[in-house]
C-alpha cells in the first residue's frame, strides 16, 4: 500500500466530510478510496472513520492520526517544493554524445520526464560509435558500452548489460543449430563487427567456467554500425552477439534464436565521461544523475 496516498485521501475525506466529495476532489473512484481507508485502518490496527449512508464520522483515534497526517504532509509538500524550485533553478546548454540505439530505445523515450524535472536545461543530442573528441568538440559528455581505452576522462559506471548469441531462424534453417562451441567451428558464420575506433574486426566472446573465450568465426560481411550489425544478423548473414535489451522484441516474435545460452558472452558495461574539472556544472550533474537513474534498470 502507498501510504502517502493513503494519508492524503484520509486527509481530503476528513476534510471534506464525504467520501463522494473526496473522491470529486482527487478524481478517485469512491470504490477506491473505500478500499484505501479499509486497508489503512487494518495496516494501523484502528477504526479512523465511522460511516453511514449520510455522514462520515472522525474517531478519537482518527482525530489524532488527522493531526499526525497534516503535519508530515506539509513537512512533504515543502521539502519537495524546495528541489522543485531547485531543479527549476538549474539551467544551461548540455551536449551529449550517445550511442544511436540508447539513444532512440532508452533516453530519448525518458526524455519529457527529464524535461519536466529540469525545464530550464536545453540538450544538444548527438549519436552514433565513432569516438568523440570531449575538449575539441565541445561535447559535455558522452556515454560508451564496453572497455574503455584510457582517455584522461572521469567515468562513472551506469550499469552492465546482459548479452545473448543469437541467428535468425532461417540461418539456423540451412546451417542447424550449433550446442557445443566445437560445433560452432565447424561450418558456422559470423556477421563481423569491426571496431569504429581501431577498426579490427571482434572475435565472438563466450564465457566457459568463469573464463573468457574468444572464437574468430569465418564472415561474409563485416560491419561498422550497431543497426547494420542487427540487419545482416536478421537477414541470415551469421551469427551476431547483443545486449539482450537491444533484441528482446526479436528473441519474443521469434525473428532472432538464441544458441548457446551455457555460454553466454560476459555482460557489457556501460560507462558515462567527461572532462575532469573541479567542480561538474549543475546543469551537467543533473543529467549524468538522471541518466544514471534512467540506465539503473537497464540490464
């Protein structure tokens, strides 16, 4: 049970001195607030309110619980106000670089709530995997999956990413279905994913007993780009490896399958840089906050 809106309903419906009349006010059900009030009394263990079909009657007990109810949410209504005339205080340009699948899939969905948390913060957006020059670009931060090089740039760890291998059926269909890593030698290939930044080509990774493996598989393409990456892998060219976020839809329609799930690639992490500097702008601390909250349960 929320017991801050159990509170404010008692409250609105003492001083409303109807259950019809609290329900109008909070645009609630009456059925609701009967419900709430029933299980509010059973939580404390006390009869707050008598009713009959004309008047609603307050108890000793719920004349004191009233008192106890306005005063912690006054205290409530005032503190929150104070970050909210904190949050509104805060404002300036933020420029970000994001990779383009966060971007449309987690952030920018979240994007009016940000907004309404801070109306006075302008984002610059841009997106893609190309590695982003801070100082020289004038980018305030950026947030990069993976192992990162060493930049000289302050990170903060937003979360790890879960990932699964994956083929599309038809792949499967004239290839089969590889269950050992030694089956999967034999016969069996991959989309390459090359490297935005060194432009190598990535072995697939498994993770077998707790330790890294790494197969190199034949390909017929290779690719630079996460939705080009997703394409050929959907389009039968080979086997692909993913956050599992990013095919979730396509494992649920059956358009990807996941193969060997005992060895699943180790999970991804999710890092947010920028620049040293003694002291973050508040309109920069905000968002890499918020994106952090955002990005929490992510997996």
């Amino acid at each position: 049970m929320d017991r801050l809106h159990a509170m404010r309903v008692f409250t609105r419906i003492v001083e409303l001195g109807s259950f019809t009349r609290a329900a109008d006010d909070l645009s609630l059900p009456r059925a609701t607030l009967t419900h709430t009030i029933k299980r509010l009394e059973a939580q404390l263990g006390t009869q707050l309110l008598q009713r009959t079909t004309r008047r609603v009657t307050v108890t000793h007990d719920g004349q004191t619980y009233y008192g106890h109810c306005r005063r912690l949410l006054a205290d409530l209504d005032e503190v929150e106000g104070q970050f909210r005339d904190a949050a509104a205080q805060v404002k300036g340009q933020v420029r970000v670089d994001l990779p383009a699948t966060f971007a449309r899939l987690i952030v920018i969905p979240a994007l009016p709530e940000f907004f309404a948390r801070y109306p006075g913060i302008e984002l610059h957006l841009s997106t893609g995997d190309r590695f982003v020059n801070l100082v020289q670009e004038g980018i305030d931060c950026v947030l990069r999956a993976g192992a990162l090089p060493d930049s000289g740039l302050i990170g903060r760890r937003v979360t790890s990413l879960s990932q699964a291998t994956v083929a599309s059926a038809a792949y499967l269909r004239e290839h089969g279905l590889p269950e050992t890593l030694a089956e999967l030698q034999k016969g069996h290939v991959a989309v390459n994913w090359a490297s935005p930044t060194t432009r190598r080509s990535e072995p697939l990774d498994f993770m077998v007993q707790r330790k890294l493996r790494q197969l190199a598989l034949p390909s017929r393409v290779t690719v630079n780009g996460v939705e080009a990456y997703l394409a050929c892998c959907e389009a039968g060219m080979g086997i692909a490896q993913f956050p599992r976020y990013r095919i979730a839809d396509a494992l649920a329609k059956g358009e990807l399958c996941e193969i060997l799930p005992a060895y699943p690639p180790p999970s991804l992490p999710v890092t947010v840089l920028y620049p040293p500097q003694r002291q973050l702008p508040p309109r920069l601390r905000v968002f890499i906050d918020w994106l952090i909250e955002r990005m929490a349960d992510v997996r």
